[in-house]
C-alpha cells in the first residue's frame, strides 16, 4: 500500500478531486441559472462543456493561462 506519506498524498489528491467535482457541478448550475436569467434558456450540459471548451482553445491560442 506504500508508506504512510505515499497514503497521505493519495488521500489528499482524492480530496482534491472530490472538492473539483463539487466546484465544477456549482459552476455548471450557476452557468444555468444566469443563462435563465438572462434569458437564453437552459443549455444542455454538453453545450455547456462544448462552449468551455472552445474558451480554453482559445485561450491556449492566446498563451492564456489564468
């Protein structure tokens, strides 16, 4: 199972994973809720992450990195 840090670090990179994956469900509610709000209607999750990934190709385009 590998030393105690090893564990450690496992145990921390799922926690990290666990709290993106929380994060990234927020996001993708608050993005449907403003696309209500301004009108536009509810995008499909897919048309969601279609459109995200078209801003990071365009930003790693750009050498945009934040």
């Amino acid at each position: 199972m590998g030393s105690p840090e090893e564990r450690h670090q496992v145990d921390t990179l799922e926690t990290i994973v666990s709290e993106l994956r929380y994060q990234n469900a927020v996001l993708t509610e608050v993005i449907a809720t403003l696309d209500v709000i301004h009108g536009e209607g509810m995008r499909s999750a897919t048309a969601i992450n279609t459109a995200i990934d078209d801003h990071l190709a365009t930003r790693n385009e750009q050498g945009v990195s934040r």
